[in-house]
C-alpha cells in the first residue's frame, strides 16, 4: 500500500492544518490532541512517510527511531509526566484501532490511565 499524502497528519505536517506543537526537531513532530482523553494528551510522530509501527520499525533510519524515542522521553519531562507516569500507544491496523495511515504514538498522562485492554 502506497503512503496516502491527504491523510490528516500529513496535512498537519505540510502546515495545511494547523496544531499546538509540543516539540519538533529534523525528525519528530509533536502536538496536543484536539480531543483530550487525560490532562497531557500529546500525539508524536515521525515526519517521515511511514504508515504503522511495522513500516517505521522496518524502513526508518537509526536517527528517526532515535530522534522518536528521545522526543517522548523530553516531551514525559517538559509535561512532568516522567515522574508520575504516562501510556504511550500506538495503534497498528484494522484490529489495533488505527484511524490515521502515519505513525503515531497517543501520550497520555497527568492522570490515572486505567486498565491498559478489557478483556473479551
């Protein structure tokens, strides 16, 4: 499957919409959900074209996956999260609730995240 180039934050990283960035570098770029499941509700994602986890695991530059990594652990201390602890997700396909085809991590914290999947 191709990359879709209209999907929303492909928009939002051409600055077609806008966000409230939380952080950006030559790789990552973060910004607070429009809809807010918890206080600190941050979405992070790479600014290369990858669709899910497996494309980004498979295809990304050891910078990228790097640069991801350390942009949730700064984003954990500049929302002071990293003490208290946040969830970080990110949903991969039809069966893992993916909505957008682009990588991206849900970060939530700043409150109790409850109990991680209900069983079936």
């Amino acid at each position: 499957m191709a990359y879709d180039d209209n999907n929303v934050f492909a928009k939002i990283l051409r600055g077609d919409i806008p966000c409230r960035k939380v952080y950006e570098d030559d790789h990552v770029l973060a910004f607070e959900d429009i809809e807010p499941k918890r206080p600190v509700h941050v979405l992070v994602i790479p600014k290369g074209k990858y669709e899910d986890a497996t494309d980004f695991g498979e295809n990304a530059s050891d910078a990228e996956i790097a640069a991801l990594h350390r942009a949730v652990a700064r984003i954990a201390r500049d929302s002071n999260i990293d003490g208290t602890g946040y969830r970080l997700i990110a949903n991969t396909g039809a069966n893992g609730g993916q909505e957008v085809p682009h990588l991206h991590f849900h970060m939530l914290g700043g409150a109790p995240a409850g109990p991680m999947i209900k069983n079936q």
